[in-house]
C-alpha cells in the first residue's frame, strides 16, 4: 500500500516557498531594493534607457538547489529541512547579487559614468560621485533620494572615519558644495520631469 499526505506536502511547500523568499531578499540587500515585474510570457525584457535607447535584455536563470536522500528522510526534522533550503537560498542571493553588480559594472563601463580613484573613500570622491549619478527628489528639493552605497565593510567603516576626522570648518565647505551639487541635480530632476510624455 502507498501512503501519501497531499494535504501536509502542500502545506510544507507554502511553508518553504515563503521561507526561501524571505531568506533571498535578507541574503542580498541589493535585491530588496529592485523592483519586481511579473512577466507573464516571452524569454527576454525590453526597456528603454533615460537617453531615450531601446535595450532588451536575456534573464539568468537562477537555482538553489537542496537534497536529502530516501533513507535520511525518516528521521529529518523540519528544521533541518528549512535549514538545508535557507543554506541554498543564501548561495543562490549570492550568486544572483554577483551577476547584478557585473550587470551594472558593465552598463556603467559602456556609457563611461565611472569615477577611478586611488582614495575611494575621500569626502572629495564622495562628491564627485554623488555628481555622476542620478538623483531624484520626492516632490521637493528639501526631500532628494540619495543614492544607496554598497561596499564591503571595511570600506563603509573607513568612509565614516574619514567623514568624522574632518574639522567643522571641513564639514561645512562639504556640505555647502553637497547642496550645490544636490541643486544641479534638481534642475536635472525638474528638466526630465518635464519632458516626461503619457503613454496610450
């Protein structure tokens, strides 16, 4: 006789389903910060760039993949299962994070946006880069969204310590050129939010 448990099997998949979403975005906080766009068909995305430049572009496959033989199964916990599939969920943010920051690197590289230095994280680099992205304002100059940094640890902990050794009379000249790159950037906000068209 065959026993089956349809009724606990599906309530064990819901279970991982959730868990694996959750462990993949708090493995990878670049992923948390991409949109999601369910596409119902087709193999590729098609997107136009700010310069008005129609791209498509292939999606990577991704899997994570955990295993548990046939005579370990009457004994593993739950636990142990979540455990295996929050392992492989973590690997797999991984490689999914690593794919994205090449994507990036390589669209950056292509339209020459790139700042190379020998003192990444000087106070002066951190402007010059703040000058070379796009910024956006949440309705008001007063509210722009500043640009997430991603770095490694031991980078973000040299940024702070070089932005707290500098002298108050430091601080201000920086925060007064911050804020007059921060009006350019919302001209530039104004200029392409007026030349934005309604799609039928």
């Amino acid at each position: 006789m065959i026993i089956d448990f349809p009724e606990i099997k599906s309530a064990l998949d819901e279970q991982l389903r959730r868990f694996s979403r959750r462990v993949l975005v708090e493995s990878a906080p670049l992923i948390r910060l991409i949109p999601k766009i369910l596409q119902h068909e087709g193999e590729t995305h098609q997107y136009n760039t700010l310069d008005g430049a129609e791209k498509q572009m292939s999606y990577d496959e991704q899997v994570g993949e955990f295993s548990f033989s046939k005579d370990e199964l009457p004994s593993l916990s739950k636990a142990e299962i979540f455990r295996r599939c929050g392992d492989a969920m973590r690997q797999m943010a991984g490689n999914i994070e690593r794919g994205a920051f090449q994507t990036i690197g390589r669209e950056v590289e292509e339209v020459g946006n790139t700042l190379k230095s020998t003192d990444p994280c000087s106070p002066e680099n951190f402007l010059a880069a703040l000058d070379k992205v796009l910024v956006d304002f949440d309705g008001s100059r007063e509210r722009p969204v500043m640009p997430t940094l991603f770095a490694n640890e031991q980078t973000i902990k040299e940024f702070k310590r070089r932005f707290e050794a500098l002298t108050p009379d430091q601080r201000h000249d920086l925060d007064r050129r911050r804020e007059e790159v921060l009006d350019r950037k919302y001209a530039e906000y104004l200029s392409r939010e007026g030349d934005r068209k309604l799609v039928d």
